[in-house]
C-alpha cells in the first residue's frame, strides 16, 4: 500500500517538514546549578518534537537566569514570570509556533 | 527560627572535607580563602566572642558558597571560637527546610549560628543586601559603558555570540573588583551575628528577585 501523497515516508505530514525551521533557545544560570531543570527541559521538548525542531540552543549564563525562547518569542524568563516553566507550557508554546 | 541538634550537627564535615569531596571549583574557593583580608579589628571581634557552633549548607557549584562560605572558614580558622560544619544541601532537605529564603527558596549558604545549648542565635543566607545592591550598580555601569550590551535588563540570547562573550567578560572583571567590597560586607554580617547584632533573623522575609537564585 502506497503512502498517501500528503505523507512522508515516517507518516509525518509533508506540510509539518515544511514549517519554517523552529529553534529553541534555553539560557540557564550555571552557577545556580539549574542543569537537571535545562536538562529535562531540553529532554521533553527532543522527545516530543524530535527532528521537528531545527534545534535546541543551551546558553550557560548567570544572574538567576532561565529563558526559553521559542523562535522569536521569549515564552518565560524567570527575571519576568518568575520560577522555571511546566514543561507542557513551552511544549504548547512549540506547538503553537510550528501550527500543529 | 531552625532547630539543631549535636547529633544531627556533627554528622557535618569540616571545611576541609568539604573542599575535598568538591568536583568543582575548588581553585577557586581556595583563591577566594586566600584573597580576604582580615582587620586586627575584626579579628580580635571575632577571638572575643562565645564559642559558637555554625551549621553551612553548601554546594560546591554556587557563585555565592564559592564566595562567602571561604570568608566563614578563615575566620573560625584564625578565631578559634566558631565550630564549623558543612552540609551538602541536595543532602539534608531536613537542614534546608528549616532556612527557605522568603520561605521558599533554596538559596545557599547558609550559615545559621547556634550557642552551646543549641539555641539558634543568627542566620545569614546567600549574600548581604549591600552586596546585591552594589553588584547590581556596577552592573548597570558595565552596561552604560559598553552601547553594545544593551539593554541590561534585555535576555541575553539576543546578543552575537562574540559580544556576548565579551559582556561575560567584563561582568567577570567586575565581580573581580568589587570582591574586596563584598568580603567586607560578609565580615561585617557575620560579625554582627557573633556580637549579637544581627538582624539576619528576618532575612528569610526579604524581598528578592522574582524566582530566586540557587533554586532548585
């Protein structure tokens, strides 16, 4: 059985290939120690959207700071929001930018 | 106000013991231990004080333990009066707990201060007031000098990777200037702790930037 026209070869809609290529950027204070949160940030966000995303920025930086830039977007900064993000709320915010 | 048994206390390690287990930044610390100074003045403060025992919760990758806990060691190295004990803080959550910053927040150090019937007598967390005020004023100096940081309240993952190498530099440069500053502002929170002069006791409350440093 052949793949419908619409399809790639891993069943993927060819129109989500086609999104204009969609970079996340995650800057971290490294002497806050906010690895495991960056790590399993970056971890859900591979797992979720696999080659999808074009690709995942890690910026060791200081001052307190956790941003998560979504394309142009900066969906949360801690200076701003304050905390770290649910991971599900910069996992909608990927959907969001790549229309799915 | 935290509760500490002698127990519980001693199941600390020495200052020494914790430079030891570090994975990181131990040139540093040592550096930092070296490079204070300490006034006759205030080191005749701190031999005339009551023996004190003094509970640090610690991690060896924080800006502000790498700083300020080596500013603790030398003086109850030179003093003779405080009985220091280092605490791993992901170890002892039960430690942690009882010295949220505003209630919340995992900052570190923490350096609480008990007499000999375990009586809490002073609490010093991360860093004094006066020397987030001043880093914060050199920061905004380093900002005004250099048009092309911009913004000092701007993220930082905007900026070319050049200039942003360049502004962790002389951020970098500044800390390095003002840490002889901050050592004095340590020295003096800590010995108004010792002389019972404190008002760290309500420093759990103060207000802080939002979310917090060192928090985990």
């Amino acid at each position: 059985m052949g793949r419908r026209p619409t399809e790639g070869r891993d069943g993927r809609r060819v129109q989500d290939r086609l999104s204009p290529p969609l970079k996340v950027r995650i800057t971290y204070c490294a002497e806050c120690g906010y690895e495991p949160q960056t790590l399993e940030l970056a971890g859900a966000l591979m797992r979720e959207f696999g080659d999808r995303l074009a690709s995942i920025e890690i910026i060791p930086w200081e001052d307190g700071t956790f941003d998560v830039r979504v394309g142009d977007r900066l969906v949360h900064s801690m200076r701003r929001d304050g905390g770290f993000p649910e991971p599900d709320s910069i996992k909608t915010a990927v959907r969001e930018a790549l229309a799915l | 106000m935290g509760t500490l048994t002698r127990e519980r206390f001693e199941q600390g390690v020495t200052y020494d013991a914790f430079k030891d287990a570090m994975t990181r930044n131990r040139e540093r610390i040592e550096a930092n231990e070296a490079r204070l100074t300490l006034s006759a003045d205030d080191l005749a403060a701190f031999r005339g004080s009551r023996p004190l025992h003094v509970m640090a919760l610690a991690a060896d990758w924080c800006g502000d333990v790498i700083a300020n806990l080596p500013v603790l060691a030398r003086i109850a190295k030179e003093s003779g009066t405080l009985d220091l004990r280092v605490f791993e803080r992901d170890q002892n959550a039960d430690l942690m707990d009882q010295y949220l910053n505003q209630g919340a927040h995992k900052s570190i150090p923490v350096f609480a201060f008990f007499d000999q019937d375990w009586n809490e007598v002073g609490v010093f967390i991360e860093r004094p007031d006066g020397v987030t005020e001043l880093r914060a004023r050199k920061r905004r100096e380093v900002f005004a000098a250099h048009p092309e940081f911009g913004s000092p309240d701007a993220p930082v993952d905007q900026l070319p990777e050049d200039v942003r190498a360049r502004l962790q530099q002389e951020l970098q440069k500044m800390r390095d200037e003002t840490t002889e500053r901050a050592n004095s502002e340590v020295v003096r929170e800590l010995r108004a702790i010792v002389e019972g002069r404190s008002t760290w006791g309500g420093a759990r409350q103060r207000e802080g930037t939002a979310g917090g440093s060192k928090t985990a």
